[in-house]
C-alpha cells in the first residue's frame, strides 16, 4: 500500500515534468522562431548600413583633401610588381582615345608618350581643358593613380569621359605600360611632385 502510493506520488511529478518538458521545447522552439523574427530583419539592415558609410567615408575623405595622394594606399609596390604586358592589355580601353607610342597622334585624348613624370594637361599641341590643367604639377604615380581611378576627381571638368579603372591591379598595370612608352619615367620611390 505505502509502495503503491509511492508509486503515485514520485509519478505524477514525472507526468507533469514530461508535459511541461514539452511544452517548454514548444515554447522554445516557437520563442526562437519569434526572437529569429525581430533579430533578422533587424541584422540585414543594419548589415547593409555597415556596409554603407564605409564606402562613403572613403570617398568623403578622398574629396576632403581633393582626393590627393595622402588620403590614397601607396600605388608604387605594385607598380614595381606590376607587368608591362598586362598594362598593354588594360590599355585596349584608352586605345580608342589615346596613343602611347612616340610621335603617336592625337585623337579624341592627347598622345601619352612620355607621360609618366610630365607636366600635367602639356600634350604636344592638345588642347587640354582648364580643369586638366588646374592639377597643375607632374604626373607622378600618386597622381596618375588618382586620376585613372576617377578622373573626375581631380579634373571635375575635364575632358576624359572615361569611368575609370577601379582595381588598383589594373592601374598599376597601365601605369608600368606608360612608364615603358617613357624615355625617362621617374624613379618609382620619387617623392610626390
Ligand atoms: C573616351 C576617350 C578617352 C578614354 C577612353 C581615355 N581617355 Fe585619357 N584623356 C581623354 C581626354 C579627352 C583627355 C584630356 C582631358 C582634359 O583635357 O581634361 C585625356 C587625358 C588623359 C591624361 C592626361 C594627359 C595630360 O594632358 O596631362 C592621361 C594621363 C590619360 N588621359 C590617360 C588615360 C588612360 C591611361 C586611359 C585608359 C585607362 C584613358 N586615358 C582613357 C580621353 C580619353
């Protein structure tokens, strides 16, 4: 009798622990499925608005000091690891505006003979636009990697209606190709000019 009872009394907590066992698994499960709700809808955006100011901090700091040389990484390494051959290649998308070859002719765009290390918008009888030549200066690297990634930037009216090239790669690569149509292209590790 007293083990009957016992029976009784140590099973029914038994018989609620397993009910309210799953009923706390369903309140889990359910729990997670609402909180999932509110936290992933939540996790995107804030993701995306991450993502965002980078990108505009970037470009506001590179307008903030006229997007000069200071504000960018150092495009010179990779100048000098840079490949003739691949800069040619990247050079198609100049060809339809512009020669690199000495006494080239100019077209829609000035022949670049001699580019590298020159007088910034001093292109053999071109006729450079006033925002070009508001630059002022000698193309350095620094500068001519600023230019060819958005020539815009520094050249807000000037004539070169070129997107730019945006992978570094290719702009060093275009870069050591016009350094190889220069006579004289200056050092890679010359300071800015
Ligand atoms: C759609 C035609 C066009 C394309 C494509 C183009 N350019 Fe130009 N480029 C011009 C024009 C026009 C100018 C003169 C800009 C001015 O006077 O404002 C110019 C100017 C330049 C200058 C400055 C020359 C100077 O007088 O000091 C450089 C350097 C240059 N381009 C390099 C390139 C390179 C490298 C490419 C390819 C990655 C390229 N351009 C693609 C039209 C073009």
């Amino acid at each position: 009798m007293s083990d009957h009872k016992a029976t009784v009394t140590v099973q029914s907590p038994l018989y609620y622990t397993i009910i309210s066992g799953f009923w706390m698994a369903f309140l889990a499960i359910l729990g997670v499925n609402i909180i999932g709700g509110f936290i992933l809808p939540t996790e995107k955006p804030a993701l995306e608005t991450f993502a965002y100011p980078i990108e505009v901090a970037e470009v506001a700091v590179a307008s903030a000091d006229g997007g000069g040389p200071a504000a960018r990484p150092d495009i010179r390494p990779m100048i000098v690891a840079a490949n003739v051959d691949d800069g040619k290649a990247v050079f198609r998308k100049c060809a339809s505006c512009h020669t690199a070859e000495m006494g080239g002719k100019n077209g829609t765009g000035p022949n670049l003979h001699n580019i590298v290390g020159d007088e910034v918008g001093d292109r053999n009888g071109f006729k450079t636009s006033d925002s070009l030549k508001a630059i002022g200066g000698k193309w350095d690297y620094a500068k001519l990697d600023d230019y060819l990634e958005n020539p815009k930037r520094l050249a807000p009216k000037g004539t070169m209606s070129f997107a730019g090239l945006k992978k570094p790669q290719e702009r060093a690569n275009v870069i050591k190709f016009l350094m190889s149509n220069t006579d004289n292209p200056p050092p890679v590790d010359a300071p800015a000019q």
